[in-house]
C-alpha cells in the first residue's frame, strides 16, 4: 500500500500530501468559454484557461472581480450559465467524483461553531475520509483540541479550516485567501505546505497580499471586471522600471546613478533586473561593502494600475 508523507511544523511528519502512487498521474482543468453568476446574471464573462502544469496557480484581481465565483464554479458549488468546466476532459458539475476530487478552502471560516475542534474534524473525516488526528498535529492545533470552534480567534478558526483541507489527498485544491488572518510564522509555514503539495497537484491560490503571491505562485491567473485579463508565468510578468534599494557602508551616489531615499536605502531605477547586478558588481569592485540589496515595488501591482 503506497502512503503519502510530507513535513508540517518543526519537521514533524505526517502521514499526509504527496501520495508517490500518484506522482505519474497529472490532471488538468480546462475552462472553456465559461459565463457564470448568482440568479441568472454572470460574474465572470467568456473565461477559458487550461491548467495542467502542477504547480500553484496564483489568482489575483480587485475586489469584486469574479475570483469566489471563478472558485465556486471550479468547485461545482455553482452550475456555469453556459460554457464547460472540465477535469481530465469531463465535465465537473455532472460528476459527483470528479467534485469529490475537488477541494475548496473559501475565504470565509464555515464550520459548526457548537463542535470541538477535534469533533469538527472527526465529522467531516467520518463523511469525507482521512484522519483528524494527522490534520491536528500538521496544523498544530492539540491545545485547541477540545475547545469550542465558537471560542477560537479568527485566525484560529483559519487553521481549523485549513485542516479540514487537508484530511485527506485531493487532485485539485481552490484555496480562497488561505492565509488571511494568520500571523506571518503560521503564514510561511502554510505556504511551505502548499508548496510541496503542488509538486503533484494542481492548485488554485487567491490572495490580495502581491507578495506573497510573488513567492509562492509559478503561473498567474488574473480577473479584472470578471474576464480573463491574463493567464501566463509570473516570470514573464515584467515591470516598465524596477526600483531596488541598496544599503552599503560608504555613499555609493557617486558610483552609481543612485540617490538616497526612503529607510536610508539608496535607491536605484533600473529597467531590467540584470542592470541591478551590474550595478551590483561595479559597488563592490571599488571595495564597498553592501549589506542589503532588494527589489522595492512588485511588478504584479502593475497590473493592477493598467
């Protein structure tokens, strides 16, 4: 019998993600010219897409620009008004396997707020499958065990829901804003997670935090007024100007075109990320230590601008 084995917190392992039987086996999801909304008025207009590279697919727009719908519509939650949402060519929403093989994370916390923690888990394990005692410990959530989810903090309550993500192996994950509410460790611990998960799965990854999409996502999805305003590699999204901020031990102005700026950086505008390291090069062959170099705006903003 094959298991599937990963690292949570601390190292620990745990007897969940990354089933090796399956690693051979790569699925894909195709929208095809998809219209879909609430009481017959569409959100989201004309969306096609294929995504069949696993890896985490970062969906990103304004507020209110169709991504919970995009979610919901993948899930099977809401019937397309026209158009095909299909995994491995087949269409979801006529299949109860096939949205079975769908796990979604939405950005609201819905579970029964009269339950424990534990008793949550055990519920949905009991209807679902897998093990609430492994999706505890990846979680780190023993002490909150027997507590009350009505008793739990926001961000706790994240947890648990996140938990219930991973009771048992999925082949496609829709994480709507997985990380709201979660202070910044438990943040990286949850995107380390995620990352290893999507060696072998897809995974669909919402968030309004730029970046972290940055960090964490390989290809990009972007909603604007609920069409597909881009689908490509994060890679190939490129800024007009990049500004990259430089501390060093003397005052490189005069070795550079770099002004002094905000939080005692000097500031330097280049137009492509090589002519950073030049500058980079020049700074340190006049025997000027640099004690941090880093890239001040995020190109995916840009997007958000146009």
């Amino acid at each position: 019998m094959c298991h599937w084995y990963g690292y949570g917190p601390a190292n620990k392992k745990f007897k969940v993600l990354r089933n090796p039987c399956l690693l051979d086996k790569m699925h894909a999801l195709e929208l095809r010219n998809v219209n879909s909304g609430y009481d017959g008025k569409a959100v989201l207009h004309d969306i096609s897409f294929t995504a069949k590279e696993s890896s985490v697919y970062v969906v990103l727009g304004p507020n209110g620009a169709g991504k919970t719908t995009l979610f919901r519509t993948i899930a099977g939650i809401l019937e397309p008004l026209s158009g095909n949402v299909l995994l491995d060519g087949e269409e979801i929403s006529s299949s109860k396997e096939l949205r079975s093989s769908i796990n979604y994370l939405s950005h609201y916390n819905a579970l029964p707020e009269e339950m424990t923690v534990y008793n949550a888990l055990k519920f949905y394990s009991d209807m679902e499958g897998g093990d609430p005692e492994t999706a505890i410990d990846l979680l780190n959530l023993k002490e909150f065990g027997n507590k009350r989810i009505s008793e739990l903090s926001q961000g706790q309550k994240k947890r648990v829901s996140i938990a219930k993500v991973f009771l048992k192996e999925r082949d496609v994950y829709l994480l709507d804003e997985p990380t709201a509410n979660l202070d910044p460790g438990l943040s990286k611990e949850i995107r380390d997670i995620i990352l290893k998960l999507s060696k072998d799965k897809l995974v669909l990854y919402s968030s309004h935090n730029l970046y972290e999409a940055t960090d964490i996502g390989m290809n990009l999805i972007l909603i604007k007024d609920g069409k597909l305003a881009m689908f490509d590699k994060i890679a190939n999204v490129r800024s007009k100007e990049y500004r990259v901020g430089i501390k060093a031990s003397q005052d490189i102005s005069k070795i550079v075109d770099a002004k002094k700026g905000e939080g005692g950086y000097y500031i330097l505008s280049v137009s492509k990320p090589e002519e950073a390291g030049l500058a980079l090069k020049k700074i340190v062959d006049k025997g000027i230590m640099v004690t941090e170099m880093r890239e001040l705006d995020n190109p995916l903003q840009e997007l958000f601008e146009k």
